[in-house]
C-alpha cells in the first residue's frame, strides 16, 4: 500500500485480507541503513517485508513488525548460494558434442 520515510527508517504499509474478517492495516519497518550493510538492493523492501509480515503472522505475532539484521542477513546468505549454486550449475552442466555438426545434419555441405 505504499511506504512513509523518516530519516533512514522506511515504514511500509500493508492491508491484510482474511476471508470473512476486517481488513487490517499493518506496518512493517526497515532500517534502510541494513540494506546498505547487506548490499541489499532497497527496491526489494517491499517483498522482503511482506515475507517477514507473512511470517510473523504466521507465528501469531501481533503488534509491530521490523525487518531486523537477521533477516537481511538471512536474505543476504540465501541469495549468494543461490548465485553459487546457479554458477556450479553452468559450470557442471550439459555441454554440446564438440565434434562440430553431425554427418547426417542438412547443414553439412555435399552430405559430408
């Protein structure tokens, strides 16, 4: 639903929707200093408050919401093995026949 900003906290808006209830108005605050820290790009703020709100709710917590440390920290270490993962995979992936193109191939010139 939108963000507030004073100084280097970013306060995030959010309209939770429960079938048969009221809707509720929630925030969720992240020190932007935090995302700096954990070379974090500020334009996933939104989503990374929607999961730690979704979280929360989950566990029953009621009150204020904060994306801590640990959370971007957390976020931050998914991220690079992820990345790690995605590259082993390139490295360890399936290659193409290095003996250039096949006999039988209508790209071979005189069937050759």
């Amino acid at each position: 639903m939108g963000f507030d900003q004073q100084r280097n906290a970013r306060t995030f808006r959010f309209d939770v929707v429960s079938k048969g209830e009221v809707t509720r108005h929630l925030l969720v605050t992240a020190d932007l200093a935090l995302f700096l820290t954990h070379r974090i790009g500020i334009q996933e703020g939104p989503s990374l408050c929607a999961q730690k709100l979704a979280t929360d709710l989950d566990k029953g917590v009621e009150g204020s919401h904060e994306l801590t440390e640990d959370d971007l920290r957390e976020h931050a270490a998914a991220r690079t093995l992820a990345e790690a993962r995605r590259a082993e995979a390139r490295k360890t992936g399936p290659r193409r026949p290095t003996g250039g193109v096949p006999r039988g191939s209508p790209w071979r010139r005189n069937g050759l």
